[in-house]
C-alpha cells in the first residue's frame, strides 16, 4: 500500500469517525434542548398553576373584603336611620310636654317619675334593631 493511500485512508477514517462524533454530538443536543425544553414547560406550567391559584385566593379575599364592606355601610345606614326614627319620635313627643315619664305601680298605689330620654333611646334602639331584623329576615 502506497503512503497515499494509506494517507487516505486515514483521512477518510478521521473523517467518518468526525461524521459519527458530530451527529452524535447533534443527538445529545437535541436530547439536552428536549429536555430543558421539557423541563422548562413543567416549570412554567407548575408557575402557572400557582398563579391562577393565588389569583383565585384573592379574588376570594376581596368579593369577602367587598361583602364584609357592604354588611358594615348597612349596618351603619341602619343605625342612622334608627336614630332618626328615635330623635323625630322624640321631638314630636316633646312638643308642649315634660320629658318622658314612667309610671311605678306599688302596693301603696301608683307614682310617676322621670325617665332618662337616653335610656329610654338605648332600650328602644335596641328593641328596634331586633324587630327590623326578625321583619327583614336577617
């Protein structure tokens, strides 16, 4: 065999073994970028999961938020209103008159003294606010 040839074929042997180390090289690429790409995927499919279900807890917390605000605005708008009632009927009760009374019944017989208005105020109020809920189902 000449040194050609056997140049050649050492040259072609180097070359196919250049070849086969490449596409091999190609391979592993490939089988690397799937996996990354794989990998990559659960990763953001596992964020994503997490943020719909953080969006979902607050969401939640603020229709809870927005029901407690509303629970609170008619309750205040409620008391409010109550007072009203009670300051109006007051003042239509004390046009010309004394302040309220209350009538004490004894063995003895019977005696009027003062009432506190505002006593009176607080017993009504509550006693209102009790009849407005049973009637409104609450």
């Amino acid at each position: 065999m000449s040194l050609e040839k056997i140049l050649e074929r050492i040259i072609k042997d180097a070359q196919t073994e250049a070849d086969e180390i490449v596409l091999e090289s190609k391979k592993k690429a490939a089988e690397i970028k799937e996996k990354a790409r794989k990998e990559a995927s659960d990763i953001a499919a596992a964020l994503l999961k997490e943020a719909e279900r953080q969006g979902h807890l607050e969401a939640s917390r603020i229709v809870t938020q927005a029901r407690l605000e509303k629970k609170i605005n008619t309750l205040s708008r409620k008391k409010e209103l109550i007072e009203q009632v009670l300051e109006k009927a007051f003042q239509k009760g004390a046009k010309g008159k004394e302040g309220p009374k209350r009538k004490i019944i004894m063995k003895e017989g019977e005696s009027e003294e003062p009432y506190d208005e505002e006593k009176l105020k607080e017993e009504l109020r509550s006693k209102l606010e009790s009849e407005i809920l049973e009637a409104l189902k609450i």
